[in-house]
C-alpha cells in the first residue's frame, strides 16, 4: 500500500494547519461490527475437532458441507457465493481466538469496551479508538454509516454519521439550513450542525445518481446489500475511515446449522460484503474492511439448540491487497481442555495488537501514534495487510 | 404478592382504560419550592412533561411548581379530550381481553402453518397485518396519552420504564402483547413500587418472549433472561453478581412460559421446571416451584446495587447526562428506606438543588423532541394521523417498542446528537412547522438567546418562524 506517498501527503497537511479532506492516497478503512457476538464457530467451523461435533449435535456444521479453508478450518456453507471466493482470491483473512480480556460476557459492556479501545478498568468516554485513529491521520473524511454515533467514533475528531437506509429527499433548504447554523453559532453543537448539513449535501451529492436508478428498480435488493453498495460509492469518494453495524447475531433459540436462522443472516451479510468489494473498483486494491464481533458464544450448544455468550470470537480482514487465503494469528488445537472456563474460545489474539498492527501497516503510524489510538497495547503485526 | 398482582391482572383487564390506584403507601411530604416563578413553572413543566402547552401551563401556574409535582406525583384519575378518549376505547386492544387476542392470534399463526400451497402466502400476510395492526393501535394509544394526559409524570414514567424492561415487538407475537404489557404490567406500576413493576414484568409474556424464558427448562437452560434481568432491570452490570448467579437465576426462571389458549397469556410449567435449591448472590434458594421466583426477585429488588442503578437511571433521565453522586446518593437512600417506592424516589429528586439547577440544559432524545414540538403545536387539538409520527420516530432512531436490543434506548446528549441526527430533526421540524398555519406561542418557548432572535426575525413566513423555532438549540433542550 502507498504507505510512502501518503505519509508524504499527511505530512504537507500538517503544515498547512488546518483540517481538509484527506490525500487520494490514504488507504481506506472499513470498520464492521456485528453487534450481539456472532457464532464465530459455525463461521469458520473446526472441521478436525471431534469436541466441537460431540457438543454440537444439533447446529454443527458437517465436515462435508464446509467450503474448504485448510486441514482444521471449514467456512460456512452460506458464505459459498461471497466470502469463500475472496478467501480463494487472497483476499480474506481470518483470525481466531479473537477478543477483549473483558469477561463480562455483558452485550454492552463489552460492545462499549471494544469501541472505546482503553485498557481495561478506569476507562473514559470521552474517545472511542476510531475517533482518536481519525485525529491522527489529521484528514476530515471520517463517517458513520448509523443512524447513531457509534461510541468507537465519539471523541474530538469530527465525525459525520447518516443512515443509509433513510437517506431521502430534504425539505429544508440552503437558506433555512444556512439560517439554522446561525442559530447554533457559538453553541456547543454548532459543529455537529455544520457537519450535519454537510455529509447530508455529500451524501446526496454521491448518492443522488444511484437513488434515481434505484427508484425505477422493481425488485428491492436485500437491506444489507443496498447499503453495503452506497458505503462504497460513499467510500469510493471523500471518506476514508468508516464504520457499520449490523445487528442480529444473538442466537440464543433455534440458530440452526448449514441451513436455518444464522445461515440466512451469513449469507445477507456475505452477499453485501461482495457487493461492497465489487462496488469499491480499482479502489478495493488500497481498501481494508475488518469484520468484529463482542464476543463469540458458548462452545457448546444450549437447550434450546442456539448458543450463549462466550468469549473468542473470529475476526475478518479482507481488501484488495490483504494478504489472505489463511488463517492468520496466535492458534491452538480445539479440544474441551483448550476451552476457557471450559465453556468458550479463548483469547489469543487481542483486538488491541491486533487492530494497531494493521493501522501501524497501513498508515504508517510509530509506537507513539499507536499508543494514543490504543494507550498502554503493545500492537502485534500479523502481516495481513 | 405474585398472586395478587396476577388477581388484580385479571380485574382490570375488564376496564382496561382506567388506571389501578397505587396500593397504600407512606404519604409523600409536599415539595417545598421557594422562589417559584412562571420561568421556573415553565422550565418544571418542560422536564416533567411531554412538553409545555397552553393548558399544561395553566395547570402549573394555577397551583404553583411544588403542588403541580406533588400531584403528578400521586395522579388522581384523569380524562382524555373526547375525541382521544374515543379512539382509544374503540381500539382492539381495549375491547377485548388480552387472552382471547393471543388466543386467536396463535389460531391464525397455526392456520397459515398448515395452509396450502397457495393459501400459505396469504395467510401468512393477513397473521403479519393483524400482529402490526395491534402494535399500531399500542403506540397510537401511548402517543395519545403522551400528548394529551394531564397526568404527565405516569406518561413519562411509563415510557421509562417499558424503556427500562424493554422488549423489540419485531420478535415473534410481541406485537400482540406490548399493549397489554404497557397496560397491565407497566404503566399501572410506573410510580408504584420497583418490585412491583419487576414482577409484573417478569411474568409478562411480552418479556418472556423477548427474552426467550418461554424456552427456558429444566435440563434445556437459556441464560439470555436472566443475565439480562441482573445487568439491564436490577443490579447494573457492576452490580456484583457472577457468571454463576446468571446460571442459578436461569434455574429459577425454568418453567415461566406462555399460555395461548386462553386466559392469562404465561404461566407456570412445574414439570419443566429445575427443581433443586440454588445459591443466589449468596443467599440460598429452596427448590420451590413457582415461589421461588418472588424469593429471587425480592432479592434482587431489594439489593443496594439495584437501589443505586435505577437511581442512577432516573437521573440521567431527569436531571443530568453525568449523574451528580451525591443526588444518585440520597435517591438510593430513599429507595431502600421505602421498599422501592418510586414516587417517593422521584420526589427526592425533585426536592433537591441539582434538579432545580439542571432546569434548560437536558438534550431532548427524538421522542422527546417531537412530542415537544407536536404538543406545542396542537394542545388540545386532535392529532390527525399517528402514522407519520411514528415514522419521524423510526427516521431519528427512536421507534415505539422497537428497541431490537434489551438494553432500552440511551439518554444521553451524546447518543443523539449526531450530525446525521440534527440533519433528520431539522427534517421533522420542517413537517411540522409547515402544518401549523400561523406562528407557535413564543410565551411557551423556552427563554431564546440573541442568535436566536435575530435570526427567528428573518423568517420569511409563519411556517418558517415555526421551523426555526422548532430547529433552535433552546428547544432542543428541556
């Protein structure tokens, strides 16, 4: 990746003081967060664990139905059309035994503690790791793709965040907009304001073409695949650091095995991240999109043939340039005696090292940058990127 | 208590549109509110309240800051404008027993089950539109009450805490129970006792569904209830219990499921349930069948993390978006001292200087926000249509009983004050301004800065005054 021009670039803004859109160099960063701790084992399935069939009778994933990975991994099935592609094509790389050390086992608190990128204990609001990666790369073209701010983007870097699947038509005008942000000179949300009004300008400015088309379209493309494809033409664009969420993952009842509930959602989900590598062009090449979750699920099936909250989880990271087709970072053999508190996967690979190799690799960024995006990590290069 | 709260259940279901008197408790010691003033009762008025309007107002000022509070603090029964009051007693779900709708609703569920072919995809379509016709009629019913209820602190209370024990009505049948959730467990109970509303909610099908304890058994546990039951409705999630004490509450909770045949919607199941002692936050739990659900919830609800969690909660949503710790302090105090007596928990709250001080400066969430605006708008006036309300709702995040996650919709200024966020409400501030044919009372705005008024000068219409008004940054607080 241009990691030498850009930094060249990056450095030339800093002189100029003051904040415009980023270099057409930066790399692109694509944040997803599946939000409810998606069953990371029947994602990429431990095809060579006998403990993983004795204990999931009901929702494991055949060896036979997995989509080849390697000699102990297996792919889910529904992601046949969309992921295994781009896992064949290098492009996608998975990491196991991913996680936090929060054991709280709590959506929230972990969720919270993710996105806030603190050490644990004594952790503080006021910036999420997202937010703080935006203030060091020094370019305003952060955005969410949520109707809310997400708490990983929350912080002192300006962020504009907007639903994709309500943007529509405004009625209210330049003049009225203009005269709203007067209004709000001097207050305490005069910035949200500005930026408000102009990622909303933005939006409809790279948008406007595809809704035109889209109008005249009789069947509506599935939720996620449409808005999966306006974060590309989005991210094609101005933006160069974003975030989406996507919900849906909490199978506590019924989650089903090669077929069923959290098949369904794998496929919506995979056939939307295709879509969005396919949508990117000749800018998936300097793209990366990592794929995080809270936490994954109990190792073994619960009565009622669905999972509960665990611990590790499987991360994702795919892009043109990724270094993928394998299954990268800290790993051990899945058994009942590797299982931690003899329930879930356990934490090898830290999200902190993790994410901070790869913002270290595509940006260039020194121990001293890394430690202000994650204080007191030491980072872990995995070389996927 | 389960028994009688399940007994005064079934009274009331015969008329549903009255609201039970609170059992007899400790009298509330009248506010004292030195120094009143029409400011201060108009900056009470818009944070006990869906927002100030002509009669709210009159209300205030008629008996003074402290009497008002006193009185929202204990509601005696009220009337609805006629022609709100008539569109709700002609709702389905005021009509008929909760029991005979999940009764027919599941005959239907079954019928499209076992349709043909060609039948299926109809039926199926017909069980889906009765399911959103009901949720429809609940949030049509609480926008109404909201909007118009003289009884304003149990119309905000009551949305409280359907936000505190909130359920996602998208999952199975609960958009056939969320309006007998929020009839019958909740909003009877929004200034009753905690425990109270805890055991109503706990037995609520609503719940039971959402949080998928109707699955839970015997030998086939699901923890999903019961953790969320100590992180979300008790403890807080710092509130010191354990990956054990989720298992022990999973146990007592097997056997609580639904009835569709008839009659109250869930029950007990005693052969699923797990019978065998527990140990619970300490305490030991004797296998009891049905009983030992009061034995758990009495633990819980009177257990001092709960008392500061919920104080904590009520705070943030009447007071500050950082809690001040000694306010969440004396509130807890209060709360274990009255066995969770909510009113009284209210009134230490608004007794005290950092509520006063607080008065202007809280950041409306978008339900808030619009309510505000549409009250100002209408007052006593009808509503025309309840749809595009709730559709301005969804567009800013905030949909009635559509919550997907159990931990209820934020409270803070941080949630909602994005750029996307401030874009959409200037959006919905449009729709409304522009439907009000002359200007909005300014005497009920909240005191506008210099920016403001200088700018609200440049309006080039009525309605564009009214889009200012709505969009400036004093209305967006309370």
């Amino acid at each position: 990746m241009n990691r030498r021009s850009f930094l060249a670039s990056t450095l030339g803004l800093m002189a100029c003081g003051r904040l415009v859109a980023a270099p057409a160099s930066m790399p692109r960063f694509l944040l997803v967060f599946l939000r409810g701790g998606y069953d990371a084992a029947n994602v990429l399935v431990p095809v060579s664990s006998a403990y993983y069939y004795e204990v999931r009778p009901n929702i494991g994933v055949p060896k036979e139905a997995a989509l080849p990975v390697d000699a102990d991994w297996g792919l889910h099935p529904a992601l046949a059309q969309s992921l295994h592609p781009l896992y064949l094509r290098r492009e996608l790389a998975l990491i196991p035994f991913a996680g936090t050390d929060d054991t709280s086992r709590s959506h929230f608190e972990t969720q919270d503690s993710i996105e806030l990128g603190q050490p644990l204990g004594g952790r503080s609001y006021a910036s999420g790791f997202m937010n703080r990666l935006a203030a060091e790369l020094g370019a305003r073209s952060a955005i969410s793709f949520t109707n809310q701010l997400p708490v990983a983007f929350r912080g002192e870097a300006q962020v504009a965040n907007v639903a994709l699947n309500a943007v529509g038509r405004t009625a209210v005008d330049a003049r009225q907009s203009a005269l709203i942000a007067e209004m709000y000179k001097g207050s305490s949300l005069g910035a949200q304001v500005n930026e408000g009004f102009a990622a909303r300008d933005n939006v409809m400015r790279d948008l406007g073409e595809e809704m035109v088309a889209a109008s005249r379209n009789a069947v509506a493309p599935r939720a996620f695949e449409a808005q999966a494809k306006r974060i590309a033409r989005l991210m094609r664009g101005d933006y160069r650091l974003g975030f989406v969420d996507v919900g849906g993952w909490d199978t506590h009842v019924g989650e089903g095995g090669t077929t069923g509930v959290l098949a369904t959602r794998l496929e919506e989900l995979g056939r939307g991240l295709g879509a969005f590598s396919e949508s990117m062009g000749d800018a998936w090449r300097d793209t990366v999109v990592v794929v995080i979750s809270e936490f994954g699920r109990t190792f073994r099936e619960n009565g009622n043939r669905g999972t509960d909250h665990g611990h590790g989880t499987v991360y994702w990271v795919m892009g043109g340039a990724v270094r993928g087709g394998r299954v990268a970072g800290e790993q051990m053999r899945v058994a009942r005696e590797t299982l931690f508190q003899d329930r879930d996967y356990p934490v090898l690979n830290d999200y902190r090292a993790v994410l901070g190799g790869i913002f270290a690799r595509l940006y260039g960024l020194d121990a001293t940058q890394l430690a202000r995006i994650f204080p007191q990590a030491k980072s872990r290069d995995l070389a996927v990127v | 208590m389960g028994r009688t709260l399940a007994l005064a259940a079934v009274f009331l279901a015969a008329c549903a549109s009255t609201p039970p008197q609170a059992p007899s408790r400790a009298a509330l010691e009248p506010i004292a509110w030195p120094g009143d003033s029409a400011a201060t009762e108009l900056a009470v008025l818009n944070r006990v309240s869906w927002g100030a309007n002509r009669s709210s107002y009159a209300d205030i000022a008629r008996v003074g800051t402290g009497a008002w509070l006193d009185a929202q603090l204990r509601p005696a029964a009220t009337a609805l404008p006629p022609d709100a009051q008539a569109a709700i007693d002609k709702m389905t779900i005021s009509q008929r027993p909760i029991g005979d709708i999940v009764a027919e609703i599941d005959e239907q569920r079954r019928a499209f089950r076992n349709a043909s072919a060609e039948d299926r995809k109809a039926e199926r379509q017909a069980y889906q539109q009765e399911l959103t016709r009901l949720a429809r009629e609940a949030q049509t019913r609480m926008l109404l009450r909201a909007l118009y209820s003289p009884n304003q602190l149990q119309e905000e209370m009551t949305w409280f805490w359907m936000n505190h024990f909130s359920v996602f009505q998208q999952k199975g049948p609960i958009r056939a129970l969320v309006g007998d959730y929020e009839e019958r467990a909740i909003r009877p109970n929004a200034l009753g006792r905690f425990r109270d509303l805890l055991g109503a909610s706990a037995r609520h099908p609503a719940m039971l569904v959402f949080l998928d304890n109707a699955r839970n058994s015997a030998g086939r546990l699901n923890e999903n209830y019961a953790r969320e039951l100590m992180e979300l409705h008790t403890l807080g999630v710092d509130g010191g219990y354990t990956q054990r004490d989720v298992e022990a509450l999973a146990q007592v909770l097997t056997g609580w499921s639904l009835n569709f045949a008839g009659g109250e919607p869930s029950r007990f199941y005693p052969r699923r349930h797990d019978n065998r002692d527990k140990e619970l936050l300490g305490s030991t739990i004797r296998g009891n069948g049905a009983q030992e659900l009061d034995h758990a919830l009495d633990l819980l609800a009177r257990h001092a993390s709960t008392a500061r969690f919920v104080s904590r909660k009520l705070t943030m949503f009447f007071v500050r978006d950082d809690p001040p710790m000694e306010l969440v302090s004396a509130m807890a105090r209060t709360f274990s001292a009255t066995d969770g007596d909510i009113a009284q928990v209210l009134r230490t709250m608004f007794a005290s200087p950092a509520f006063r001080a607080s008065l202007g400066t809280k950041f409306k969430d978008p339900l808030q926000y619009t309510l505000s605006a549409l009250r100002l708008a209408l007052d006593q006036r009808p509503l025309p249509d309840a749809l595009p309300v709730l559709g301005a709702l969804a567009r800013m995040g905030e949909p009635l009983y559509a919550r997907a996650t159990p931990d209820g919709y934020p409270l803070t200024r941080t949630d909602w004050a994005s750029p996307g966020q401030l874009a959409t409400r200037f959006e919905i501030a449009r729709g409304i301004a522009y439907r009000v044919p002359t200007r909005l009372p300014l005497e009920l705005a909240p005191p506008l800065g210099d920016a403001t008024r200088d700018t609200l000068a440049k309006a080039s219409s009525p309605q564009e005054w009214n889009l200012l008004l709505l969009s400036s940054p004093e209305f967006m607080h309370r």
